[in-house]
C-alpha cells in the first residue's frame, strides 16, 4: 500500500475514537460495544488494509461501489484539480458549474436512449426520495393528484431515507422505525429459490405478474403513481427474477399509466457487465433510472436520477408566474463528485471494464457454484459480479439456521481470517466484487471460501447447530 502502517498505538487510539463516537449504519449493537469496528486505513486495486496492517482482498467493492477498484490515483488527481479550481458553487437559480453539466451530457448519452435528463442527488436513498417527489410533482402538474401510491417489493432496498426506507421491503430493516405506510404498498418479491413447491419457474413469474394486476385492480390505477424495482435485488439477497419478469411487469404498468422506475443503484455501471441492466439485460424502457454508488465508484457522494423525456417535459414545465421546480440539495450536481465521476466513466470506457464483467462475471458464477457441495450452501445465485450464497440447515427442506447460529457471520469471519472480506446478512453472505477481478483472482477467492465454508461447518457442529 501507498502509506505507512499505523503503530500499534495509534490503531487502538482509532478504534476507540470510532467506538466512542461514531454511531454506525447497520451495525449490531449486541457486539459493538466490545469489539468496536474493524478500522480500513489503506486500499490498491482489489486490496484493502486495516489499521493493524492486515491485508484483504475486497470482495463487496467497498459496499456494492468500489467498480473500477481502489487507489485509482487519477480519479483523486481529477478531484483534486476541481477542489483546487472551484470546489463548490450553487446549482440552484440559473448557476451551474463545468464537471455537472458535463456528466449529465455523458449520463444522457449512456442510458436508454429516451433518457435524457439527470437530477442530481447526494446517494442512492436521496435519488429514490427525490424521485418519489418528481414523480408525486408530475402526477399533480398533469392534474392527476390522486396518483399517489408507490407500488415496491417485499425485500426490495431503496435506502433509509423516511420515504426510501418505506419503498424498503425488508422487515428487519424497519424494526422499531416507522414508514409511511399510506404511501407504499409491497408485492411479494421474485424468488426463484423460494418459490411455492410445484410451481414452474414460468408459471411463477404469471403468478407475481397476476399479483400485481390483482393489486392494480384493489387500489385503482387512479391511485398508483409508479412501480420501483431493483433489475437484480441487491440487499434483499441477491435475487433474479424469473424470465421476462420485469418486462411483462412493465407492460402492467403501460397498460395503467403507471409509472416504471429502475433502481440501479448497485446493477448500473458495470455490475452486471453494461452501463445500465434494464434495457441491454432486461428488456425494459424505464420512465426513470436511478444510480449512485458505482456512477463515482464510491470516489466521492453522488447519486442521479435518469428522467425520460416525456417527464421532464412536464418538470420542465413552470406551473405560474414565481413558480419554480423548488427541490434539490445544497451538493445537487457537487462539481468534485462529478469530476470523480467523470474520471470514474473514462475509466471504465478506457479499460473496457464492462468487457471484463462479461468475461470473468461467468467464470465467477460457475466457480462459486462448486461450493454447493458444502453442507450449509443451499443456493448459489446472481449474475456476474453480483452473487450470492444462501446459507441452510437443510438443504432439502431449505429449512434456516436458528438465528443465533449467525452463519452469516461465521462464513465472513472464517473468510476475513483467510484474506478475504465478504459481507453477511443474516443467513447470506453476498460477494459483490470490484469490477476489475480476474479469473486469477476468482480462483484465489474461491479456494479461500472452500476453507471458509468447510470451517464454519465444522465450528457449526461443535457448536451444535448441525
Ligand atoms: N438502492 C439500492 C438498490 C441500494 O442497494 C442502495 C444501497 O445499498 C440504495 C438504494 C441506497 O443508497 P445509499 O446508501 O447511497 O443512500
């Protein structure tokens, strides 16, 4: 690594520092107060180092975003010149500044081609909440203020803003939190894995689908605003829904003037091996694409909401004399975000990163499915460079773990002790690697979760659970 590893001391003065003060996201309180966290200091290319000067290979880029890898030095170059230049100036009141008129140009000619304008935001949970007032915003402009509800899915994550973390399916995710219920309305998630015994996967997906006309028909088109779905379900275990899911959920949604958000968050920029999934993987025309995370690869804060041009026509629209669109962040359009951004794309273009994808992504796919001979891997899933691995009590049954086995956490630990950091949730454990693995290093990986995996079974034995 670039920098020189913290003394022993100084890495206990951090560690200390963090525990005292930082209130972490999604962190476990039964264990935090102990063990505090573990502190990354250093990182290059798909390594990263924690204080104590332990080195690991990166296998969830950061959170689902590191894409192009870490330590590109010329994306902190491109950042710096812009903070030295001009760090920040308003957007707001007909002010805007080079890098974010630049990238909304670059963002228009990389979606779908109906795509045409970028609104800014801070991350993934400000882009879907902005996008949920835009969309409330248009519905009212077209004289259709009854047009409300947000039609999402059981384990969908959409973030943890007020409005994000109520499109969120998850259950625990909101436990003891309140939503706004009034507003949102889930169907049933697309799970192959887990889908009703004797159902074709075929006929699944004409039963989701039929659920939501049922839905439609319950509420009344009058009442629904938009459908926002992830392409592949990130958070909510890495789930791909059966054959011609999303494009036959869309024709539902033409057919009743609703609305069709994609959530790219984690699949957009290369993560399934194309800049955006839902036309090029997915066979879908979204009237709104959101990003974040892999847009900057993590480099800086940004999030950007794709608008087709039949909305912005309305948006764009001013409602009377005085009136003006009046939303937007102080960091809409922040131009040393958009510089990393900006260098984050040339990146990507340059090295034909989504090239890479494609290649190695099923290389990934195929190697981790050797696993499934381990006795707690019941399901191996995903697509390229977004996968998954299920953890079960029995695999026949697909029965779960007691919660407190933590099985999750034991694969990640057996893992991270051996090299390699992948993240648990609940009973999985996701593996959503930096964009620029190779096949070298998928068989690095793999042998190391072979171990992982065969240990936690051991220590899950001796521990009773199995
Ligand atoms: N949408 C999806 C699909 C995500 O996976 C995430 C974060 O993981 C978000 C939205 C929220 O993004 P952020 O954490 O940047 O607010």
């Amino acid at each position: 690594t670039t920098s020189t590893t913290r003394t022993e001391l100084g890495a206990q003065t951090l560690w200390r520092q963090d525990r005292d003060h930082f209130i972490h996201p999604f962190t476990d309180y039964s264990t935090f107060h102990e063990q505090g966290c573990d502190l990354i200091t250093d990182s290059d290319g798909i390594y990263v180092q924690d204080a104590h000067g332990n080195r690991f290979i990166d296998g969830i880029a950061g959170l689902w975003c590191v894409n192009v890898g870490h330590g590109r030095a010329e994306i902190g170059q491109a950042m710096a010149d812009q903070a030295t230049r001009m760090a920040y100036f308003s957007t707001f009141n007909n002010l805007s500044n080079a890098p974010a008129a630049e990238l909304a140009a670059k963002l228009a000619e990389l979606a779908p081609a109906h795509l045409n304008h970028v609104f800014y935001s801070c991350g993934g949970s400000a882009a879907n909440d902005a996008t949920i007032r835009l969309v409330h915003y248009y519905f009212n402009r077209l004289g259709k203020p009854s047009k409300k509800r947000i039609i999402s899915r059981n384990n969908a994550y959409h973030g943890t803003t007020y409005m994000a973390a109520t499109l969120t399916g998850i259950a625990s995710n909101n436990w003891e939190f309140d939503t706004l219920d009034h507003l949102v309305t889930h169907l049933s998630e697309a799970n192959c894995y887990r889908r009703p015994e004797g159902m074709s996967e075929a006929e699944y997906c004409d039963h989701l689908v039929a659920e939501f006309e049922e839905t439609v028909e319950r509420i009344g088109a009058d009442n629904i605003a938009a459908f926002i779905a992830e392409p592949i379900m990130g958070a909510g275990g890495v789930l791909v829904a059966p054959e011609g899911y999303h494009a036959r959920m869309q024709a539902v949604c033409r057919a009743n003037d609703i609305l069709f958000i994609a959530d790219e968050v984690v699949t957009g920029f290369g993560r399934l091996g194309h800049f955006f999934a839902s036309e090029k993987v997915f066979d879908t025309q979204p009237d709104i694409i959101n990003c974040a995370k892999g847009l900057s690869s993590g480099y800086a804060p940004l999030g950007a909401t794709l608008i087709s041009d039949e909305l912005f026509e309305v948006l764009g629209t001013p409602q009377g004399k005085g009136g003006v669109l009046s939303t937007g962040f102080t960091y809409s359009g922040h131009p040393v975000s958009c510089a990393a951004a900006l260098k984050n794309i040339e990146i990507i273009e340059r090295e034909d990163i989504c090239k890479n994808v494609r290649e190695v992504g099923p290389y990934l796919e195929e190697r981790l499915k050797t696993l499934s001979h381990h006795a707690t891997v019941g399901d191996v899933r995903g697509s390229h460079f977004m996968m998954c691995l299920e953890n079960v009590a029995d695999k026949a049954t697909k029965e779960l773990l007691p919660v407190d086995a933590r099985v999750g956490d034991r694969v990640a630990f057996e893992a991270q002790q051996r090299g390699l950091i992948i993240r648990p949730v609940g009973h999985l454990n996701i593996v959503s690697p930096p964009l620029i693995w190779t096949r070298e290093t998928v068989d690095r990986v793999v042998d190391i979760l072979d171990e992982a995996f065969a240990a936690t079974t051991e220590s899950l034995r001796e521990d009773g659970f199995l």
